[in-house]
C-alpha cells in the first residue's frame, strides 16, 4: 500500500511544511539519537494497518517493518523522517510522511492499531490533549492504542525549568512532560484500558546508580453501546 492509497482528509497536503523546530535540528545535527533494544511489540495479526505517531530516528518503525504489517509512521521533524527512509523493509511501509500529532492527515477509523511512544510527552498541555483525540480518531472500533511516556518516578523529573506542572524545559529547548497513570488513562478517557504499569530500570550515570521510570499502556477503541 502506498501513500496515495492512504484515507487522507480531502485538501490535506500530506507532505505539508513544516519549520524546522528544536527536534529537528537535533536530529539533523546528531543523527540517531537513541540506542538500546527497541520496545517489545505486541502480536498483532498479519496484515494490520498500524501508525507510529513519532517515529523519530526509527529505533521503533524498523522492528515494526519486519513485521507483515502495513506500517504507516510519521513525524513533525523532517530529518527524523529522512533517517527513517533507510530503513530495512520500507516494502511493508504505507507511507512514512512529515506531519503533526496534533492534527493528523487521516480520515477517522483508518488504523488498527496506534503506537503514541514518547511524543505525547514532549508536547504542551493543549498538544497532549489533542494530540490524544487525534490518535483516538483515526483508529477504528475494536483497535488498540499502545502509549508509552515517561512517568513521575523518572530520575529526570524535576531537571530544567518547570513550564507547565510536571512539564520541563531542557537544554536544545526540547520539552519533556512527566505522567501519572491517572493522567494517561484521562487522557484516552474514551477508550477502555487493558493494561496501565510503570516499569522501573538503573542507568548508570558517574558513577551513580540513577532510576529511569516509564508508563507503559493500552487501550482498546470499543464500538458505542447501542441504544
């Protein structure tokens, strides 16, 4: 399946310009910017048609590529997009596109499956919010939504400046929002949790033993209840 095949908005320019922001110029000026093993990913059914909202450098989309999934990821930064178009198994892929979370290119119901993975978080309050309901919209009934953010047992809480409750200003003037488990199931108030934990790991930083601290969830899209 390719881009134009995609259930776009009418009039919507998918490969819309976006300005460059500070997400951009890290990727531009540090290429990939996470290591690590990937996220676990859940056993979808072949065939399923699945968006990353945020790919970022593709540390999560080349594991879902080699997948027989139908991956369409996008993201705000352009040159994140870039590095994701070297990707292994790109012949998987729906479409991999610039655009902003907050106001995504699809018709409603166009998705099985949402994976919202750390981009929520370096969003404001209103973007949250929205960035949530758009997720929320595109994916059709019966679909599953996977979220992860960083959570309030994060070693970092607390570093920066506080802009908003629980939200910080770091250097390069990237945001970073840390969640509660309450706060992540108001957010995707409309659609019904299966599972909501926080895990818990060390890092190793000077010397020092320091605690890193995620949200880890899902939510199914249920039909409405009939009258």
């Amino acid at each position: 399946m390719e881009i134009d095949d995609l259930d776009v908005h009418q009039g919507m320019d998918i490969r819309m310009n976006i300005p460059d922001d500070a997400w951009n110029q890290a990727f531009l000026t540090r290429g990939r910017l996470y290591g690590g093993s990937p996220p676990p990913l859940p056993g979808l059914p072949p065939g399923s048609r699945i968006l990353e909202i945020g790919c970022g450098d593709g540390k999560g989309l080349g594991p879902m590529l080699s997948r027989d999934w139908s991956v369409t990821a996008i993201d705000r930064a352009p040159a994140a997009v870039s590095l994701c178009r070297s990707l292994r198994g790109r012949e998987n892929a729906g479409g991999l596109l610039v655009a902003d979370a907050k106001t995504l290119p699809f018709r409603q119901a166009s998705f099985d499956a949402v994976f919202c993975s750390h981009i929520l978080g370096h969003l404001d309050h209103p973007g949250r919010i929205a960035g949530a309901a758009e997720s929320i919209r595109v994916l059709r009934q019966g679909g599953l939504l996977f979220f992860r953010g960083f959570s309030t047992g994060d070693m970092r809480v607390g570093s920066g400046v506080e802009v908003e409750p629980g939200t910080f200003l770091r250097n390069r003037g990237i945001i970073t929002h840390y969640f509660t488990g309450e706060e992540v199931c108001s957010l995707f108030y409309r659609l019904t949790p299966v599972d909501c934990a926080i895990q818990h790991w060390s890092i190793r930083i000077r010397g020092e033993d320091v605690q890193r601290s995620e949200i880890h969830a899902c939510f199914r899209k249920m039909p409405p209840e009939s009258p």
